[in-house]
C-alpha cells in the first residue's frame, strides 16, 4: 500500500494591512525569472521546507526573505546551510546571472520591502544605457489614441519639443526596459499613465521606473479612489499622483501619498478649430446617463436605502451642499484604501450624481426646449425625452458646442469640486458655457465664473435671457474665455508643471 503524497502545509498570517492571508508551500506559488541556467536566487523561503523546492536541487542557492515575514513564520524550517544568505544590495547584483524565484504572496505580505526590491531587479537586468549629453527628454505615454487623453498629450509633448513613447498598455513592465533601451538617443524621464492606464495592480512597473531614475505620475481624470481601489499594494505612494479635484487632497496624504497635487483638465486642442457659427441653435446637454461601466463596478457594492433616500431628497431640493462623495463617506465611513468597500461610497455618490443630472435635464426640458445628446440609458431614467445619439468627440462635437445657444454642464458628484472637460472646450470651440457652481471654478478669474454660473436649473432661463439681450457683451465675454484658456490652460501647460514637480520631486 503506497501512502498518498503529503498535502502542501498551509498556514495564516496577516498581510500588510491585516487580512489574513492563506499561504502555501507549493513550488507553484514562486515565480520564475531570468536566465535558465545558473545559480539559484530564492527570493522568499515560503512556510514550508525551502530545501524541498525542485529548484533549489542542484547549483549554488542564494537566499533573501524579509524579516518580517521570517517573524511571522516561526515554526518554518530554516534553509540548509550551504545555501548563502544575501542582502538586498547582494541581491540585486547577483539578479541579472542568477534564476530568480520570487515567492509571489510576499507582494502581498510586505509589498514595500518587495515592490522596491524587485524594482531594483527589474531595472539592473536591462540597464539603461548612460544619457547622452543634450539628449531629447522622453515621455512615456501608456496607451494608444483610443485612450483617454491620449491624443491631447501627445500633441502637447510635440508643442514642448519632447519626444513621446507610445508604450501600449497590454505588453506589461517586462516589455518597456528593451523599448527603452532601443531609444537610447532619447533620455527616459517621466511615464504619465492617465488613470492607471499601463501600470500593473502590484506597482512592478512602477517601482521599476523609479529605480531607473524615470519618474512616474499618475493622472487621476476619474474619482481617484475608485482607481486606486484596483491596487493590490501601496506602491501608489511613491509616485506623483494628480486630481483633477482638489476636495481629494488631503485624504490622499493622510492614506500616505507622497506627492499630491491639484491638475486641472485642460483644452483638447480640436476645440480651437471649430467653425465660427452663429450660436442660434436650442441649448444643449451632451453626456452619459451614468457612470461608466456601472453595473460591473459597483456589482459587490450596496448602500442603506434609508441614507439613499436622505440624498435624494437633497437632490430634489437643490440643496446648495448635495449629497456628494465626501457627503457619503462621512456617513458610512471606513477607510478608501485599501480594498474595494470604497466603492459603496461611490455607488451612493453616484446614485444622487445621476439623480441630480436627471433633475436638471428634466426641469430644463420643462423651461423650453433642451438639445439631449447621450447614450440610450437617457430613455430608461428619462422616458418620452427625446434623446439624440453621441457625436464623435473629435469630428462632430466642436461645431455642436459652437451652434448651440448654449451648453450644460452639471458636475458628477462622484468629483464634486472638479471641471469637466466642457469646462474648457467649450469656449474653445465658441461656444456659451452654463455650468452649476462647481467650487473648480475657482481656478478662474471671478470676473469670468460669475456670469456662467447656476445655483440651480430654474436660473437657466432668466440666463439666457441676459446673454441674448447684449450680443456685443456675450461675444466679449466669450472672447475673453477663450483668451484666458489660451494663455494658461492648454495641455502643453499641463505638462509643463509636471515637469516642474518632477525636478521638485528631485527626480
């Protein structure tokens, strides 16, 4: 009678912020890197009997773990003696010649002894070759022109006389460090991922540009928190991170952000090149009925029906402080990070967000005539309005923000303080912005803000009035919109003072 193979030991011990983690001593669990033949590099011994991995059975074995982790494991058996125990500076310089196996948990365990760490790695096993002296600065842009603000930044680098990497998001880290070893006549020296766009879940990318000296921004156009809830360690805190609201400042510095700042949107430069059209035509609302993605999302997440109704409320009333994602946090509290509860925050913010849009349509819709241009969602939350379907963002939009006698704007509540891309382009584009109160707003002269501002939808009519009443003062004003926008709120500029926070940064 054969006895049945023993059973891989498994034992729990708290990751790096307290969840139990279930680990395993299976030779599965440790990845596998570098060359195929050569000593052995053992990164992490796991909870088992390290002499028993199949890959530590022949040539020199080297051995690092974090001692942390060794603490929390002390009942493991400890590695043979003729294996030889590295330091992390060791490690890195035996990485390039030797097999590496990482034990992949410990990404999970002590991300910031290992995420750095194996930066390090990844960096010295394709070095980058010396910048060459007068050397083009090189950006990284992950992505391709189907990504968000993808286009607009690569036309503001070219403005700037810095070459652009277009690195497709899907290659993963492994695929960048050979790119940029073939543009050595260029010095890396920034990758800008717009809302996490290229940059894995554990942050090896990351913490690889970082050890090579490239610095890393990410640019949250989106609800900073719902990106971050997708990042499996706090790799996020070493890099520059920029919101476009600035309400999301401080909560980011107290969960450990070390670079935070305030990045507005910015002119899609297509904009200025709309026809100059008389703006006689009905005002205007183009947007979604809904959070993209919604359903997916927010599958796990749930909110009181009582708080539900609470925020509602406030939505149908116009409170003057509508119940945003700050509004909902408050009230259910618990940490945005790490995990993914934030997304119940989210969902509620999002359920008045869409609340509140629709009430605005409908009451306007209610004035007089309102031009809907969105998605099919409008007929389900709005029925018998009539809907027109989206335009091309690129080829069709800029000539309708310039004949519409005006365009909505009514701001997610999901980014309460923040402007929406209508915010510049519509001006651009010639055409009349009326936006609700927005404190984002405030990056522009009060003199501009005032007159476009609505506390309300009932304010829209009597708005239109007065811009209709003075033609000649309209055009000024929009004239001086326009001049305001081009002088200090293009991409170009947007990439200018990340350049400046890169030096501040000392990268």
């Amino acid at each position: 009678m054969t006895s049945s193979p023993r059973a891989p030991r498994r034992v729990a011990i708290p990751d790096f912020c307290g969840r139990p983690l279930t680990l395993s001593g299976d030779a599965r669990q440790w990845e596998a890197a570098g060359p195929e033949e050569g000593d052995c590099l053992l990164l992490g011994l796991g909870p088992e009997d390290p002499a028993a991995l199949p890959f530590a059975a022949s040539g020199r074995v080297f051995w690092l773990d974090c001692p942390e982790i060794r603490r929390a494991l002390p009942e493991a058996p400890p590695p043979p003696s003729s294996w030889r125990e590295v330091s992390p500076e060791q490690a890195v310089s035996l990485a390039a010649r030797c097999r590496r196996y990482f034990y992949r948990p410990g990404l999970r365990l002590a991300p910031e002894f290992w995420g750095p760490l194996l930066g390090r790695m990844a960096a010295a096993c394709c070095p980058l070759p010396p910048r060459p002296a007068g050397a083009e600065p090189l950006l990284i842009l992950p992505g391709d022109e189907r990504g968000l603000l993808h286009l607009e930044l690569r036309h503001a680098a070219r403005e700037l006389g810095l070459r652009v990497l277009d690195y497709p998001p899907d290659k993963g880290g492994a695929a960048l460090f050979p790119l940029l070893r073939r543009a050595a006549a260029h010095a890396p020296a920034m990758l800008l991922s717009v809302n996490l766009r290229g940059l894995d879940a554990e942050g090896r990318l990351a913490h690889a540009c970082l050890a090579a000296g490239i610095s890393v921004v990410i640019w949250c156009v989106d609800n900073p928190w719902h990106l971050l809830s997708a990042a499996r360690g706090p790799w996020w805190r070493d890099c520059r991170i920029c919101v476009t609201d600035a309400s999301f400042l401080e909560g980011l510095r107290q969960a450990g952000a070390q670079h935070v700042s305030l990045l507005p949107l910015a002119v899609a430069p297509h904009m200025w090149h709309a026809p100059l059209c008389r703006r006689d035509g009905p005002p205007l609302f183009v947007g979604r009925s809904a959070f993209p993605r919604k359903g997916s999302f927010f599958a796990a997440a749930s909110v009181p029906p009582a708080l539900l109704a609470e925020g509602l409320e406030l939505v149908a009333a116009d409170d003057p402080a509508p119940p945003d994602f700050h509004w909902w946090h408050e009230r259910l509290g618990g940490d945005c990070w790490p995990g993914t509860a934030v997304r119940c925050v989210g969902l509620g913010a999002e359920s008045c967000s869409q609340a509140r849009r629709v009430h605005w349509v409908r009451e306007t819709l209610s004035q007089g005539k309102l031009r809907l241009v969105g998605d099919d969602g409008w007929r389900d939350v709005l029925p018998g309005a009539p809907v027109e379907p989206p335009v091309d963002y690129y080829a069709g939009l800029p000539e309708l923000y310039a004949r519409s006698g005006a365009v909505l704007n009514v701001t997610s509540l999901l980014l309460p303080h923040s402007l929406s891309q209508r915010h510049f382009d519509v001006w651009a584009a010639h055409g009349l912005l009326l936006s609700d109160a927005t404190p984002g707003l405030e990056i522009f002269p009060a003199s501009l803000t005032e007159p476009m501002r609505l506390r309300r939808p009932a304010d829209l009519p009597e708005r239109l009035e007065a811009f209709a009443a003075s033609p000649e003062k309209t055009e000024a004003f929009c004239a001086a919109w326009r001049e305001e926008l081009r002088a200090k709120h293009g991409y170009a500029r947007r990439l200018q003072t990340l350049w400046r926070l890169r030096e501040e940064d000392g990268r």
